[in-house]
C-alpha cells in the first residue's frame, strides 16, 4: 500500500499545491512557503477525506483510471465549492477558450453566457452572428444544449457544447418569460468575428456611436470612430451599450477619459474588507463637451454597465434611454497556472455615487421596451427614442 499512498499523496500535493497558486506563482517543491499554506489549509480541511476518496476509486473502479482528468476535477470541485457563479476553473483547453473570448474571434453562435441563480442565461447575442438572426434575446434561459440539460453545467462546459466547427449545427431549447412552454432552436455555428466598434452619421450631425464589447482592441477602434466624429464637428452623441455583455474593465476605464474630465471617478472598487478603490479617468476629454443620450437594455452587462454609470453620473443631463440592464457588478481575476486558469471573484463594482451595480443594474431614465415584434418588423423604437430626445438638446 506505500506505494499506492505515495500516488495518492503526489495528486492530493498537486491539487493543493495548484489551487494555492504554487505552481504558477514559480515556487519549488517543499518550499516554506507552500509547507505553511498547506499547514494551514489542513486545519481548514479534513484532507484525509480526499485521501480515502481515491483510495475507494483505486480500490473499487471497474475502469481505467485517468488521473489527468482526476486532478482537473479535484481542482474544479474545490474552486466550485466556493458556491459563486462567477468563480471556476478553466483546465488548459477551456482556459485557450477564454483567451479567445477576450480577443474577440471564435467558431460558434454568437452569444455571451452567464449564470443566474444556477441556470444558464443569454447576457447578449452579438449583432449579425447565428444567434443574432436566430432571434436569441437577452435574458432567454437555456434549459438543453442538445439533448444536455445545462442545469448541472458550469459556463465553461456549455460553452464547449455551443462552440464548434463552422457549419455545424447546435440545437438550443430556449425559455423566454411569456412564452407559455419552451422552444427548440437550431442554430448553425459560423467563425465570429466581433465588431467591436460601429458608428454612423444621422442627419449629418448626430453620431450614433455603439461599442458592441470591450475586448483587447476596442480603444483602437474606439479612436478611429472618435477622430471622425471629431472631423465631422459634430456635437451630438448617442452612444449605443445595448447588447454589450462588458469584457476588459480597463478599456471601459479608457473610453470614459474621452467623455469624463481626467480624474473623474469612473468606478469604485469595493473589497472584501470593505476597502473602496477608485478608477480615474485618465484621457483627452476630447468628447466633453459633446450632448450624450446612452441606449441600454436588458444585454448591457458588466463593463458596458460601468461606463454608462460613469457617465452618467459625472456629467450633466445625460440620459439612459431603453431598459434595465443586467446587472453584473462583481470583479473577476483570471490567475494562469500550470494546470489551467482560475477565474476568481475578487470584488464588486459600485458607480461613482457608489450604488452597488451586482443584481440591480442600471435603471433608464426614460424606459422603452424593444418587442419582439419590433425585432421581427426591423423596428428600433430605443434608438428612435434616443433621436427625439438629443435633437432637443
């Protein structure tokens, strides 16, 4: 039995060892260091229960033994036992799948995920996408992906289900609140390409400028769009949130200094022991002195939320046309480790006049609902209302 308690003992000290960051953070084996963080989390922790559980797998499993697969599920089970939808374990192949998230290129429907009080909702499908044409909402709820019901799925596994090779076809079966049972939707996967940045001119003098999501690149595309509003001479800004599921906060942060005056508090973020630290703006305030109506609605998440607070709330007379928003407010860290990416939540995000944005969202000034109706005839009742309104400025 020494021997079989010696493997036992190496993946118990590689689970540990991983989910205390050791690995990554470049530490050595037997280190002080990790000897006391082990210390210490054994006083927490019954470890001899993860020991008597492979000894019962070893002992009794019919099958051949991955042990691979093992240590990436023993690490996902203690960061999921956390209890947060936020928090979770990327092994190395989803974590080459978050990467591509935040670049903004990937084969598959086109829509952003969360969890809400454990079952999969649609944040956001991204414009001109499969999912976009298929007549994906926010907010729809994804009871199957395929035939998998997605209750007991993390956002990573589903994630995995809905990508796929371009052409393929995924079946998603859909909840929508009023619709009286669900429906299957199919929806065939194409290479998404996201367009970060779009913006037109309306009557010559009104820029309707909208960020579809905050990737890595977005403030170089947000700077081309800038300049030629600032070419153009035009005063008169509706600057379009809707359907933007966030991203990098820190680019959010960057396009709020063109709007903001430079130290203009963007977002506070409040830590675990109550510590509020606040984002400044730090840009040209070239788009100051420019009148500014923001469209939001039910897709408008995280980021996108924290730039309309900003602006909001630090400048006058801009106006939030459209509905609620989503309302995710909590602050994520992605630690890259040997074996994969921990995704942790760290803090939540309050507004400049410090509301807490987490469940609560963004209320519209003046609300307007988009049908589904309006969708099908074409019809944007949201952005009609954003045109009155800034023609009157």
């Amino acid at each position: 039995m020494a021997k079989k308690t010696n493997k036992y003992s190496l993946i118990l000290f590689l689970v540990l060892f991983a989910a205390l960051g050791g690995v990554g953070a470049g530490f050595y084996l037997g280190s002080d260091y990790t000897r006391q963080h082990y210390n210490q989390l054994s006083q927490k922790i019954d470890l001899n229960a993860i020991l008597d559980a492979l000894n019962v797998i070893e002992e009794k499993y019919v099958g051949n033994i991955d042990y691979q697969k093992m240590l990436y599920g023993a690490i996902r089970g203690l960061v999921r036992g956390v209890g947060d939808d936020y928090t979770d374990y990327f092994d190395p192949q989803e974590a080459k799948l978050f990467q591509e998230d935040i670049s903004g290129s990937f084969e598959g429907v086109g829509i952003e995920i969360t969890k809400r009080e454990g079952q999969l909702v649609v944040v956001s499908p991204i414009e001109d996408t499969p999912a976009y044409k298929a007549g994906i909402l926010p907010k729809d709820k994804i009871l199957k992906i395929g035939d998998t019901l997605t209750n007991e799925l993390t956002l990573e596994e589903a994630a995995l289900m809905i990508r796929g090779k371009k052409g393929t076809p995924v079946k998603l079966t859909i909840y929508r609140d009023g619709w009286e049972e669900p429906k299957e939707i199919e929806i065939v996967r194409d290479r998404i390409i996201i367009p970060w940045v779009k913006l037109e001119f309306i009557d010559d003098n009104i820029a309707h400028l909208s960020i579809l999501q905050f990737t890595e690149n977005v403030d170089s595309q947000f700077k081309q769009a800038a300049q030629k509003i600032l070419d153009k001479g035009v005063k008169k800004i509706i600057l379009d949130l809707r359907n933007n599921p966030g991203g990098v906060l820190n680019k959010a942060v960057d396009i709020a200094g063109w709007f903001l005056e430079r130290g203009d508090v963007v977002v506070y973020e409040k830590l675990s022991d109550g510590t509020e630290i606040p984002y400044r703006a730090k840009g040209n305030s070239k788009l100051n002195d420019a009148k500014l109506v923001i469209l939001v609605n039910g897709g408008t998440a995280s980021a996108s939320e924290i730039l309309a607070g900003a602006l909001k709330e630090n400048e006058k007379d801009v106006k939030l046309i459209g509905e609620k928003t989503f309302g995710k407010g909590t602050v994520q860290e992605a630690v890259n480790f040997r074996e994969g990416l921990i995704k942790v939540t760290v803090a939540y995000w309050l507004t400049p006049h410090k509301k807490m944005i987490e469940k609560f969202g963004l209320q519209p000034d003046i609300e307007v609902k988009m049908t589904e109706e309006d969708f099908k005839a074409n019809k944007d009742p949201q952005l009609e209302k954003a045109i009155e309104v800034i023609k009157n400025f």
